[in-house]
C-alpha cells in the first residue's frame, strides 16, 4: 500500500477510473448486443446510430482505442449493408 498522501490519492482516483471505464465499456457492449439483436427497420438503426454514438464518446474519453472503433463500426456496417458492398 502507498505510503505517501498524494500516493493514497492516486489509488483513490485510480480505483475512481478504473469502475468508471468498466461502467462504460459494459454500456458499450450492451448496446452491441442490441444492435445485434435487433431486427430489420427503424429499430435496427436506431440501435444503430445510438451504439456509433456511444463508440465514438468513449474514443474521445479515452476509454476505447481509435482504431478498435473503426474496427467495430466497420464490422456493423458490413454486417447493416451486407459483404457485398462492403467488399467494393
């Protein structure tokens, strides 16, 4: 255990970060899940949008890497508009 006051902090902030990041990328993943188990129409990209918005709040909070978040929007758009567009 840290021994210094400012030390002490640091965990204290640290251990703060740390649920606050688990919160986050739970959310995210709850919203992945939605977009995967919704149906065609409106549903579907409501999920959609709320989930890029979601990705890309927690790039620019640092909670997620940039290029993951290409990544997992990629992998939606193709799996949204089917391979054979996404392809070229």
């Amino acid at each position: 255990m840290a021994n210094l006051k400012s030390s002490l902090k640091d965990v204290r902030r640290t251990a703060r970060r740390t649920l606050r990041n688990c919160m986050a990328k739970s959310a995210l993943k709850t919203l992945a899940r939605d977009v995967r188990e919704s149906t065609g129409g409106e549903g579907a990209k409501a999920a959609a949008v709320a989930y890029v918005s979601a990705i890309d709040k927690a790039v620019k909070r640092g909670i997620v890497h940039k290029n993951r978040a290409n990544r997992k929007k990629s992998a939606l758009s193709a799996a949204i508009f089917g391979a054979s567009t996404a392809n070229g």
